[in-house]
C-alpha cells in the first residue's frame, strides 16, 4: 500500500512499478464497479489540444466528465492560439481562468513537461511529438492484463513506424517496467539507431507472428515533412501489414492490437480489425478508464488529497 | 593618453612561445614593451600580481542582431558582454535585418562599434544577397569598407556551383569564406543530434553526416578554386578528417569550434531545455573528446563563441518552435578555463592561442594576437583563481540564454584593454 503523490504525468517512465499497477488497478476498478459518486465534482479540466485528434481528446473529455469534473477544450484551431503567444503564456491565460488540470497534446517534445513547470495545476501528457503517449501507454497495458492476466512472459511485437512513434516509445518503455519482454519490427527507414535495452528487433512481420503473443500494430504514414519513408501503402501492406493471409495463420491466443484510427487495408486487412482476435475497441473503452484513473489520481494530488493505491 | 602599464602579471604569448613573469607597457595604443621592473614614468598602473596577461581575446564568430534584433542584442551591449569577457575584437555575423550584404551595412555596424567604444567590432559581410543563396555581394566594395570576411551563417549555401563561385570571387576579393557546412535537406526537420539521445526522447535528430558531407563538398571547392574556406563551428569527427585531409593537400581550410561543442554533449537535451537547442547541435561526449584532440592538434585553430542572444520569453517557446543558440561570450573563457584546463585536459597556452593567435591567423590579422611590441594594444588580464557564478548579478548582454548559467566557475577577467585604454575593470 503507498501513497499516490505526483500531480503530473508526463511520461510512464516516471512511474514505479507500483505506482503503473495502481494506476492499472484504479482503472479497473472504474470499469468493474462504476463510479457513480463523481469523485471530482466541481473542478474543472482544460484539454488543449494543438495536435488535431479525436479519439484522445474525446477519451479525455469523456473521462473528465465522468469523474464529475467540467471540461474547457482549446484546439490549436479553435483558439487565438497564434505565433507570438509562447506555449507558457497560454497555460498562464487558460490557468487564470480557474483550471484545475490540463490535458496538453502538442507536436513538440517535452510541451507536456514544459507546461507542469509552468502551472499550479495538474497535468497529464496527452501525447508530446515523438517522445511519449502515456496514457495511450496504459490504456494498451490494461488491455494486456485483462486479457492475459499478468506481464511476465507476455511476448508483444510492435510493429510499423518505430522512429516517429511516441506510442511505440511509451509502450516500450511501459512494457519493459513491467517485465514484459518486447521486439519490434518495420522498415530500416522507420526505425532508430538505438532501441531501449532489452528490445530485439524482428527481421519480418513473420517472425513477429510467429513469436509474439500481441500483435502490436502502428499507424503508417506514407511520408513525413515531406520525405518518403516507404515506396507505397500497398507494398507496406505486403510487407508489414496483416494481409488477409497472415490473417489465416494467427494462432487461437494470438491479439491484435492498433492504437487508431486503422488504416484498413494497410496495417490491417479490411476485415482483420474485426476479427476475433482483435481488442482495438476494448482498447478505446479502456481508455476512458485510464484516463479516469489518471485524471483522479494527479488532480487529487494537485489538491493535497492523498489517495492510497497498490 | 597615459601609457598603460600592466605589472607584474603571468605574460603569456603563445605566439612568442612566451610564460614568463613580467611586466607590459603599451603606448599610443600599440605595445611598446615587456621586461622585469619596468619604470611606471607616469604610466597608468594595472597591478597584475598574480594574474594571467594575454593578448586581447579574439572572437571569429558572435550574433549582435542589430539591425534589426536590438531587443536581443545591439552592437553596444553585445561589445558590452564581449569586453567582460576579455574579448577585444569580435567578428559579427550578417544574419541581421536587413542583412548585411553592402557597403552601407558594413559601414553601419563599423559605426555602431566607434560609438560603443568598447573592442573592436568587425563586420562579416553575408556571400550572398539577402543571404538568400542566390546572388553574389560585391565583396570587392564590401572589403573596402571593412568587411573582414563573407558568409550566409545560419543559411548553408544548398548549391555547390553557387558555392564555387563565392569561394573563387572572394578570393579574388582577398576575403576568407566562413562556411556554415549543413545539408539542409539530410539535416531535415532534426533539432538535436540523432543518436541514442534522440532515439530515447523522440527529439528529432540531425545526423553528424549533415554536416560531414558538406565540409567534405566546401574542402574540395576550395582545392578546385584555391579558396580560402574557413568551416565555423565544426562539430563532427568526419567533418574534422575533411578539414585534416583537406590542409594535407595544401589547400586553404581552417576550422573553428564553439565552447558548447567542447564543454557539453548532447545528454543536456534530456531535460528538453530549449536554452540547449543549438546549430549544430550538441554531440555525444565521445565527438566532444575528439574535438579537443583535433584543437590540440592544430586542426582546429580557433575557438568562436557564436554567441547567440535570444529574448528570454522564448525560452517559453516549445522546443520546436524555440530559435536555436546560446549566449556565452561574457562567460566563454571561465567556462573553457573551468571546464578544460583545470581539469588538466587542456593547457593554458593552449587555450589562450585559441582564442587569440588561432584566430588573428585564421582572418590574417597580422596587427594582433600577439604581444609582441608593434602590436595592437589589446591585452587581457585574468586573475585565475578567482571565481564567480555565471549570471549572477545580471548580464552585460541583453538576452541571458546562457547554457552555463549558475555555474560557479574559476578564472575572472580582471581588464580588458583595447588599443591601450582599459574598457572593462581595471
């Protein structure tokens, strides 16, 4: 049993073991026993959002809301949001306003962080250029464990664009704390030069088939800033995606997992992220636990109420 | 004016191969002599017991953003910071607005320097109109009016017959090229050095090779023209080896390399501090090691500060948007003197030669860098033992995106004397 204390998450690799497994377990405990008491009424939650996205804003607005807290929503084109206005300045307008915490989604490494220097407030990284996604991070995590019991031993293969991934970031890193053992596999053009310790790199989506448990699929894009990673879709999608024959030789226990939105037919076949094998609607159910759970526990922190979890 | 008398200092000349106690008389702005026990014979007196005296400080590469940037710097504060840290001739890049691509611009900042009054300010005029990599300056008349040498810092000149041309021209013209060697399409969208930094954070990164390749293109461009290339701020191991090969050839290549590519690695970008975002960027500690190496050598000639001011508000800025470069000319030598030669990586000499003779060598100003007698007046007193804490106390600079800040750092500048008047201490 310990204390829950931080009022900011930025990054899962700021968080102990424990604190992951408390953040898992309160999430849980959401989905299995409901939450009707609105924990949280009264305060009130700002989502900025710069980087457009549906999915996670709304994921968070939804958890916000249910946890009893208002939300403010600012969206890079929504808002007066302009050059001139440094990222710090905004924080200070949208806090004056009587925030609570904030959500912050921005193309820039390190936003998230910069902002928590910032503010009095809470604050939870919705996603920071390439460099981490957390609660994309635990919502994926709290989908293996519901489905596989426990981390040790679970084989995950991550597979697609691991260079500009904060999502393969914060999963590796999440993963690898959990005891879990991790591989990746993509095209050299979409890969680093280091991976974090402990993680292999697969030669091929077959080998990733025939050795991970979860399937962990990435968004593809075909080019970024401009620069071609890949020839097409089409021959990523012979070469890295689940075709409709790969799709034949997934083993009984094998998942799919995507963090959205699929690009059907290019990561996954049409019909493959129907499929029984796929969890990419729990995991989007999942996360509006996550958040919940996230959203509790930093708020309560900002607020000096202690919360026990483990 | 009164003749300057410095006593009883450490004289250290590294061109003069001299370390010796002694004392220094200057005069109508010149040195006159050095010597044991030298007659005041109504000199002005700067006792210098215990500290080193150096040939004035000589910086081949600082930003004072004026015209156009004056809330970050103007000629005057930026030659404000330069003089309180020993620095008593400053070259400036013409990354200004307008930039300083004609005779008017030279002119100008030649006349902001005299009203100053502080060290000896010279104008690197920019390579190409606009710096906008397309037309030639007329650097005939821009060396006329001053112009010590041409670059488009900050902007790489992307087309190598373009760049052909400015080395052939500007030799013509007796100018020195400064080459800020970037491929801009391989340095991309990267704003730190790519590597396992990079790989960690998700900070996209700018391979070494960005840079490499085009030392390598300029270095053979000035062996096809018999140029005279100069690579500022070089910041790789394989941009080192074009430089080393290029000057085995004969061919006419210097190199220099900023304190913050000697002092600190790219680890500092962990912090996702944009006061660490700078061009090039910062390198592992191995490439750090290796650039002290090729500065022992020779290969690398000079230390430059590209001292780079930026508004304090944007440090505020995300780290994309956040400008790169760091301000570091008042700080420049404790920061070297702490972090190289008391940690015995460095010699003094060495340090000093890099930041005086190197320099005067690279730009052939023959007037200075040296203590010799018939040399500019333009001395540096430093006590060694001495310390202080950057930024504490404020800056001379009008910005203080300083990397070294709170810092305790060892060696104090004690005066700084240009043309044999004390602007700074005393």
């Amino acid at each position: 049993m310990g204390k829950w204390k931080k009022k900011h998450l930025i990054d899962v690799t700021d968080l102990s073991e424990d604190e992951l497994s408390g953040v898992l377990d309160l999430a849980a405990e959401f989905k299995e026993k409901g939450f009707g008491r609105e924990p949280l009424k009264g305060m009130t939650v700002a989502n900025m959002f710069y980087e457009a996205s549906t999915r996670t804003a709304n994921s968070f607005a939804q958890a916000a809301r249910n946890i009893g807290c208002a939300t403010l929503n600012f969206s890079k084109g929504s808002s007066s949001v302009s050059k001139g206005e440094t990222l710090g300045d905004t924080a200070r307008v949208i806090e004056a306003m009587g925030v609570d915490g904030f959500v912050i989604r921005h193309s820039a490494p390190g936003a998230a962080k910069l902002i928590s220097a910032i503010v009095e407030g809470a604050v939870a990284n919705g996603g920071d250029g390439r460099h981490a996604h957390p609660t994309q991070c635990l919502l994926d995590l709290m989908t293996m464990r519901g489905n596989n019991g426990g981390f040790k031993g679970l084989k995950v293969a991550i597979i697609g664009d691991i260079l500009h991934s904060r999502v393969a970031r914060s999963l590796m890193a999440g993963l690898g704390k959990l005891g879990a053992e991790v591989a990746v596999a993509g095209p050299s053009t979409m890969m680093p030069g280091t991976l974090p310790d402990g993680v292999m790199r697969l030669g091929g989506i077959e080998e990733a088939m025939g050795w991970a448990k979860v399937l962990y699929f990435l968004r593809i894009q075909l080019e970024r800033q401009g620069r071609p990673l890949i020839a097409s879709l089409r021959e990523y999608h012979e070469t890295y995606g689940l075709t409709a024959e790969r799709m034949g030789s997934l083993k009984r226990e094998q998942l799919i997992m995507h963090p959205g939105p699929v690009n059907r037919g290019v990561e996954l076949a049409a019909r493959s992220a129907d499929c029984g094998a796929a969890r990419i609607l729990e995991q989007v159910a999942n996360g509006v636990y996550v958040r919940m759970a996230v959203l509790y526990l930093l708020l309560s922190a900002a607020k000096g109420r202690e919360v026990s979890i483990g | 004016m009164a003749d300057l008398l410095i006593k009883g200092g450490r004289v250290i000349d590294p061109v003069q191969g001299l370390d010796k106690v002694m004392d220094l008389r200057l005069g109508k702005g010149r040195v006159v002599e050095m010597g044991e026990r030298l007659a005041a014979g109504g000199a002005d007196v700067i006792d210098a017991a215990g500290c080193i005296v150096a040939p004035g400080f000589i910086d081949l590469h600082a930003h004072f953003r004026q015209p156009g940037h004056e809330d970050e710097e103007t000629i005057a504060s930026g030659a404000a910071a330069a003089v309180k840290g020993g620095y008593t001739t400053v070259c400036v890049m013409a990354n200004t607005d307008p930039a300083i691509d004609n005779e008017a611009g030279v002119e100008f900042v030649r006349k902001m320097a005299d009203a100053a009054g502080l060290c000896d300010v010279l104008p690197v005029a920019a390579a190409t109109l606009g710096r906008g990599g397309e037309q030639i300056t007329e650097m005939h008349r821009l060396r006329k009016h001053g112009a010590v040498a041409v670059s488009d810092d900050g902007a790489p000149v992307r087309n190598a017959a373009l760049m052909r041309t400015i080395l052939s021209y500007a030799a013509d013209a007796g100018l020195p090229v400064l080459d800020h060697a970037e491929d801009p399409e391989l340095a991309g969208d990267g704003i730190m050095n790519e590597g396992e930094v990079s790989d960690i954070t998700g900070i996209p990164g700018v391979p070494q090779e960005a840079e490499s390749v085009m030392v390598e293109r300029d270095a053979a461009l000035a062996g096809l023209t018999g140029g005279r290339l100069h690579v500022q701020h070089i910041s790789t191991g394989a941009s080192v080896d074009a430089v080393r090969r290029a000057r085995g050839k004969g061919w006419n290549v210097t190199a220099e390399v900023t304190p913050h590519h000697l002092l600190l690695d790219e680890r500092k970008l962990e912090t996702f501090d944009p006061v660490y975002k700078v061009n090039p960027p910062l390198r592992p500690a191995a490439v750090r090691a290796l650039l002290l190496e090729a500065l022992k050598e020779g290969v690398i000639s000079a230390i430059a500060t590209d001292h780079a001011p930026h508004r304090d508000e944007e440090k505020e800025l995300d780290l994309l948007e956040a400008p790169n470069g760091m301000a570091s000319i008042e700080c420049a030598f404790s920061v070297l003197y702490t972090g190289l030669v008391e940690e015995g990586r460095l010699g003094i000499g060495e340090l000093l030669a890099a930041l005086t003779s190197g320099p005067a060598g690279v730009l052939g100003l023959e007037d200075r860098g040296s203590l010799a007698a018939g040399k500019r007046g333009d001395v540096t007193v430093i006590d060694p033992a001495g310390t202080w804490v950057v930024g504490e106390g404020g800056y001379a600079s009008r910005s203080s995106n300083c990397p070294y800040a709170g810092m305790r750092v060892k060696g104090v500048v004690k005066a700084t004397v240009v043309r044999g008047r004390v602007v700074y201490g005393g």
